[in-house]
C-alpha cells in the first residue's frame, strides 16, 4: 500500500510538471508568435510608406515633367546667355542670371550646356513650388490644371510680384475660378504678355465646367 501511495505521488508530480511544461511552451509560443505578427505588421507598415512616397514622387514627377513642357513652350529653352524682354540677362528655361551664378559677367551669346539648362531649370522649380506653397493655401491640394498654371505665373512672375494679386489668390484659395479668372485679366500681367495670359486664364475657366 505504501509502494502505491509513492508511485500514485509520483504520478501527480509528474502531471503537474507535465502541465508546468505545457503551460510555459505555450506562453513561449505566444509570445514567439506575437513578436512575429509585430514583425510582420511592422514590415507591411514600412512597405506601405514606401509604396505611398514612390506614388507622390510618381505624381510629382509627373507634374514637374508636364510644368516643364508648359514653360518650354512660354518660355523658350535657348542654350546660350541672352536678353530677355526686360533686358535682363539669361539662359535656358527662362533662368533669369543672378550673381550666384557662374554665368554671371559673362557675354551675350555666351554658351550653356545641356547639364547646366536642366540643373538652374530643377532648382527655379523647387523654388517655384516652394513658393506657391507661401501664397497660396492648401496648394497641394488644388485641382492639378490650377497648380499648374499658378505655377507658371509664379515662374513668369515670382514671389513678390505673384502676392500682389490679392484678390486672384483669394478667388483661387475659394476655388471660384471665373472670378480668378476675371482677376487674372485685370492686370498689367495680362496687358504685358497677353498672349500667354489668355492661355492660362481660360484654363482656369475651364476648371469651372469640371
């Protein structure tokens, strides 16, 4: 009897040490499982960024691309230093020559290279884009055709004399477009270069038939 009662203890603490076992392997488990699952979310998290920054650099890309036609058509892309219409020197896409410039001094006539045209045209865009950023609000978000062709004002224009247009910016801010419109055709932008104003405001008056 004595010989059962030890074998039956026995048994019982080996069954407990069994379930001991169980017990910590399947927390063990759980927790090897959780870490992967966090591993897991944590790499589809960082793919979905990726993915979602490829897709806005795609669209920018595309914009930049399609704004760069647009002012190679106003602006002409000549590789050699001339006078624009204000008699101020430059050279590709309408780079006007600031004393930052290593074409600063240099003659009339003067040749730029293909390198050089695409390098001054990337950084007036950026500056460009920075700029509509200031004057206009929520700019990125404005209807693509609207962004571009405040963009091209912006190029033609820069900073300064682009806030001066009060009340087209508040129109454009409100998305009245046959107001911008009506705005951008009461100035002297507009008398000055008529031609390239037409163009961009009946853009602008199209976005109201959208």
């Amino acid at each position: 009897e004595l010989i059962l009662v030890l074998v039956q203890s026995e048994v019982e603490n080996k069954g407990w040490d069994n379930h001991e076992d169980t017990f910590e392997e399947t927390l063990r488990r759980e927790l090897v499982s959780s870490r992967t699952e966090v591993f897991l979310l944590q790499e589809d998290i960082k793919q979905l960024t990726k993915s979602y920054y490829n897709l806005l650099r795609i669209k920018m890309e595309t914009f930049v691309d399609r704004l760069r036609k647009e002012l190679e058509s106003d602006e002409g892309n000549v590789k050699s230093i001339y006078l624009c219409s204000e008699s101020h020197p430059t050279f590709g896409i309408g780079h006007l020559i600031t004393s930052d410039d290593p074409e600063h001094g240099k003659p009339v006539g003067t040749e730029v290279s293909e390198e050089r045209v695409v390098s001054a045209f990337e950084d007036d865009i950026s500056v460009t884009i920075s700029d509509c950023a200031k004057i206009f609000e929520d700019w990125d978000k404005l209807p693509e055709e609207a962004r571009l062709v405040t963009a091209n004002m912006c190029f033609q224009l820069g900073l300064p004399r682009l806030r001066k247009f009060k009340k087209t910016i508040d129109a454009c801010n409100r998305g009245s477009w046959l107001e911008m419109a009506s705005e951008m055709k009461n100035s002297k932008w507009h008398k000055q270069t008529t031609a390239r104003a037409e163009r961009l405001i009946k853009r602008i008056q199209g976005l109201d038939q959208t």
